[in-house]
C-alpha cells in the first residue's frame, strides 16, 4: 500500500470498515503476529512479484505506523530479516497445514492454487499513512478556498495539501519568520485541523500532535524553480 488509490488499500479498507475479512486461511497468521509482535494486523495479501510464480511474497497489513516500526531495523533502516524469516515460516506453517484440512491438494496443485512458500518475501505496511493521505485529499478545493478566504491575510499566499499535510505560504521569507510558531500560526493549526477531522473517518489525526507547515513564495520560487514537482521531490 503506498496511495489510496491501491487495489491493497481499498481491500484494507473494506476491512477495517467490517464490510469485508480477512481470508479465513490467513486469520490464524494475523492472531499469531498479533500476539507475538504486540501489534494489530488488519490484512495479509499474498501475491508474487511480477507475477512471477518463483517470487511468492506475502505483505502484512499493519493498522499502525508505530507497529510497522516495530519490524525496521534500526540499524539499516530496512525490514528486520529475523522477524521476515519468523513470518516466513510461520506462513508456511499454517497455510500447509489449512490446505490440507480444507481443500482437496491434488486439485489445488492441478489449477496451481496452492500457496508457494518457497522464498517468500515477506514486507509490512500501515493502513494509517495511507488513510491520512486520503483524508486530507478529501478535502474539495472549494473548502480549501472558502478557508483561505476567511482567513483573510494578504501576506497569505497559497494553502497547498500534499500526502498528508497542508503547507501555507507566506509571499516573503520575513514574512514567514514572523509568523513561524505565533498565536496565528496556532490559530491555523486549528483551523485545518477542524477542516481536517471532517474527512478523518477512522480518526487517525489528533489534534495535539497535528501542525501546518509554513514556507514562504520566495523559497518556492528561488530554491524549486516555482515547480511543485522539485518542491515535492
């Protein structure tokens, strides 16, 4: 999952809203990761990397950015490969031992169903991020517009939303100084925070931990060319 617009989050999202379950071979794996790694798992999706047979690879669904943490190393900013091997093998497990309680294994292996365990790539990502990120795009441009202008400040330039943040500029960077941690860059906070919760349907923004950026026209123009794209990158 990496945008609201995957097929990965959409499925999540069914989920987490009780629409949908997780698949039932997957549910003894998801309360095993649960109990052993202290975290909530919402799904596992099991696919192959360019639909190549020989690479099976099976992503775990974490609701919280924090749990996803929990399997980083820390050293090498990568996925812990103890804990990839530990879910490797615990897939392997369970899914050997569901086929072959559940469904007739010659048929499974005749249509190529069974599940390829054999260098299995195990990655985790986080519903959360991703549920922000939609949040925040949610909100029509309109409601951006309308908050602008009760806003009100000529020295206000431009409210933009990117991923899951709002960034207001200011024309100049005196201007910017000025207002960088002031009563109105508190009261802008809590202007978009309030926008903001009205599209937050699972509730993953709080209010005590959420802040607009502020930048300035002058940087955007000096520094990025005026281009969103560098700006962004």
């Amino acid at each position: 999952m990496i945008m609201p617009s995957d097929k990965d989050y959409k499925s999540t999202k069914r989920i987490k809203q009780n629409i949908s379950k997780i698949k039932e071979e997957f549910e003894p794996l998801s309360k095993w990761i649960d109990k052993k790694y202290d975290v909530k798992t919402l799904n596992l999706i099991f696919d192959f990397i360019n639909n190549s047979k020989s690479h099976p690879r099976l992503q775990v669904c974490l609701e919280y950015a924090k749990d996803k943490g929990k399997f980083m190393d820390n050293r090498t900013y990568n996925f812990d490969k103890t804990k990839q091997n530990e879910i490797s093998e615990k897939f392997a497990e369970i899914t050997s031992d569901y086929e072959v309680k559940n469904k007739p294994n010659w048929i499974k292996k005749i249509l190529g169903l069974t599940y390829k365990t054999k260098n299995l790539f195990v990655y985790f990502s986080d519903f959360e991020s991703i549920a922000k990120i939609e949040a925040n795009e949610n909100i029509p441009e309109k409601e951006i517009k309308k908050l602008k202008s009760e806003i009100s400040n000529p020295e206000l330039w431009e409210i933009d939303r990117r991923f899951d943040c709002a960034t207001y500029f200011l024309h100049t960077n005196e201007q910017l100084k000025k207002y960088q941690d002031s009563e109105i860059h508190k009261k802008w906070n809590e202007q978009y925070f309030d926008l903001l919760k009205g599209y937050d349907e699972f509730e993953y923004f709080k209010k005590d931990f959420y802040s607009v950026f502020l930048d300035s026209k002058e940087n955007f123009d000096t520094n990025y060319e005026s281009n969103w794209y560098y700006y962004y990158k």
